[in-house]
C-alpha cells in the first residue's frame, strides 16, 4: 500500500469516527476513564411482590459480569465502584386463553430495573439507566411461566451488564 493510499484510508476510518461520534454512537462507556476495573454488585432490591426474583437476578448478573465483561467482583470496601439493581416493576400476562384444562397456552413475563453504578472514591453516578425485558411461553411446546422467568432473568442480566459496557 503506497503511503497516499495510506493515510487517505486513515483520513476515512478517522471521519467515520468522528461521524459516529457526532451521531450519539459512543465506543465503551468510559468506565477506564474513571479507573472502574472491580464492581461490587449489592443485594437486588425488588419493589415486586414477585418474590425471589431478587436472588436469581442477583446470581444471574454476578455470572454474567464474570463472562461478558472485563469487570471483576469486588467486595464493599474496596471496589472501584458500586451496582444497584432495583426491580421497579414485574407482571405475567395472559396472551391467549385456553380452555379448562390449560387455562393460558400462551403468556408472557415482563420486568423493568433500574440500574445504578456510582464511584465508591467520588461518589460519581457513572451509570443509571432503565432496563426492561419481555419473556413469553408456549405451553403447547412444553414451556411455561418458569421458564419464561429464566429467560427474563438471563436477559435482563445481559442487558445489564451491557449497560455498563456500553453508552446506550
């Protein structure tokens, strides 16, 4: 490649950029910036009557942080920054009716959680963002309300997590 071609192809990948930049789009979301490498996820708050869906929220985004995203776990007292997952809202929907046997044959599962990362040192709130999924079930397949949850869990905690990795 001869060096007009060159820099000419550095000019381009450079105005894509700014393009980018210019759009709103953002790569990562500065958690470096702010020297954020451990994260201390807390308990989940649940605002539900939806009961344990807490503790698998909790378990699902621990796990999912340890695979999806270069933050590790830290404890209180001397992580870079603090997570708070509080789930807002919950509620089953019946989407098609059945009959006396199988009164729903399809339904969903929907969620809404507010996630929060604020610096431990500074207090800063870096991230805090609302995040809603939507699970359904066929029952005529085999599925049903539990494991529209798991899915939901799952999703909302790489939802989460990608909140944190991302400006979104």
């Amino acid at each position: 490649m001869t060096r007009s071609a060159r820099a000419g192809a550095l000019a381009l990948l450079g105005a894509l950029a700014l393009a980018a930049d210019a759009c709103g789009y953002a790569f990562g979301s500065g958690l470096n910036e702010h020297d954020i490498r451990t994260v201390h996820v807390r308990a989940v708050a649940n605002d539900t009557y939806r009961q344990r869906l807490e503790a698998e929220l909790g378990a699902a985004v621990a796990r999912e942080l340890a695979v999806s995203s270069d933050l590790l776990p830290g404890d209180a007292a001397t992580a870079d920054a603090v997570l708070e997952i509080r789930i807002e809202s919950e509620r089953e929907r019946t989407l098609v009716t059945g009959d006396r046997t199988a009164p729903v044959t399809e339904g969903a599962q929907e969620a809404t959680v507010r996630v929060v990362l604020t610096a431990r040192r500074t207090g800063e709130r870096l991230v805090d963002h609302v995040v809603a999924d939507r699970a359904e079930f066929r029952d005529p397949i085999g599925e049903d309300l539990t494991s529209a949850r798991r899915e939901m869990v799952a999703d909302l905690a790489r939802k989460i997590v990608l909140a944190l990795e991302t400006r979104f």
